[in-house]
C-alpha cells in the first residue's frame, strides 16, 4: 500500500464533497416556478413628519386595506388621527409604526386629519391599480 500524494488527497476531499452535497441536497437546484397569488389587501406607508406624506393614499375598492403611519416628526406627544367618514379614531405613539386596518368597501374620497392639524385624503377607486 502505498501513500497518497497531496494531489490524491485533493481529488479525494473533493470527491467526498461532491457526494455529500449530492446527498444533502446542497447542489444547485433550477428555481421554481411563482405562482399567481391573487392579491388579498392592500397597504400604505404614511410618514408623519411636516405633514402627511403623503397627503393622498389611493386605494382600490373591493381589498382589505392597511395603513401604516410612521412618526418621523420628533415630537414625544401621541398624535391622533381620524378618518371621520369611516368613523376611525387612533392614537399614534411617537417613535413607532401603527397599522390602521379600514374598510374599502365604498369608493369615494375621506378626508383624514390629526391632532397636529395635518390633513389628507384617502380615495377608494372602482378599478385596480
């Protein structure tokens, strides 16, 4: 028996490499296919800072609908914001994202507005965006 060279060690390393990703299946693999997944709600970010912004949110009827405010504007006073045409009321804690779910249900623009005495506009469409 004789001892294996450094060029035999290499190709064996190698080899024993190969078969154990093989096995494990750590190779390389085609990516697959993405289904359609139909879209089930829609979200927006709104960022207070000198106001809304931004100041109109368009939506499409007929989806569940998320809205995220972010505070960006320093102050350390909870803010309250309020769609009143949907009768939403909620209290934005500084420093945080709060998520509003309302309801798309009816076109139509609503105003909403903030203790701040910001104000915007949410517009529900008939058709998808």
């Amino acid at each position: 028996m004789h001892a294996l060279s450094t060029l035999e060690w290499f190709v064996t390393i190698i080899g024993a490499g190969a078969a154990v990703a093989a096995v494990f299946g750590l190779r390389r693999t085609a990516p697959r296919k993405q289904r359609n997944v139909p879209q089930t709600f829609q979200e927006a970010v709104i960022t207070l800072g000198d106001g809304f912004a931004p100041a109109a949110i368009v939506l499409s009827r007929g989806l569940e609908a998320k809205l995220r405010f972010r505070r960006d504007d320093g102050s350390r006073e909870p803010v309250h914001v309020s769609i009143p045409a949907m009768s939403v009321e909620r209290t934005l804690p500084p420093f945080t994202t709060t998520t509003v779910d309302v309801s798309a249900d009816a076109e139509g623009v609503y105003e909403i507005t903030s203790s701040s005495g910001y104000r915007g506009v949410l517009v529900i469409l008939a058709e998808s965006r």
